[in-house]
C-alpha cells in the first residue's frame, strides 16, 4: 500500500548532510519525494511509497546521519502529493 508522510525534523539538522543522507537513504527505500530545509532551522521530509518503507525512513530521521542531533521528528500521513519520480532535495 502507498502513503504519503511529511516529517520535520528538529535538533543540529541543518549543515550536516541530513538532506544528502536523506535522499541516500529514500533511494535505497524507492521512495519517492523530497528533503529541504526550514527556515526555521528544521528539515522538512515529504516522502511517499510503500508502507514499511516509509516506516524504515521514519526510524532513520531519528537519528540521522553521523553528526546530525535530532531532537524531535513530527511526521503526518498526507494526501498523495504530485510527485517527481524518486526522491530530490531542494
């Protein structure tokens, strides 16, 4: 089944390729979407594809890539969004 999640992740989540990191890790999953960042501070995740592969994304943004600290991750399920094929960082 496909869904649909936009997360954003707070914490040291900015200028330690957690969008680089992210896009790795949505390709190896086969999702579909985008990373950015917030102005804010924060990193903004819409990703869509299967079920348990949007799950394994969701445990990665936790801890994020090596010299990320992230502090909170809030995901929602969203309306399937038009989507580029695969993953981007914008």
């Amino acid at each position: 089944m496909t869904i649909c999640v936009r997360c954003y992740i707070s914490g040291t989540v900015q200028g330690v390729f957690f969008r680089a990191s992210t896009l790795e890790q949505a390709q190896m999953l086969g999702l579909s979407g985008h990373a950015k960042n917030m102005g804010d501070g924060r990193v903004e995740v819409v990703a869509c594809g299967d079920e348990v592969c949007i799950e394994a994304l969701q445990r990665w943004l936790k801890r994020g890539p090596p010299n990320a600290k992230v502090t909170d991750v809030e995901c929602t399920v969203i309306q399937p969004e038009e989507m580029p094929r695969g993953f981007v960082m914008r």
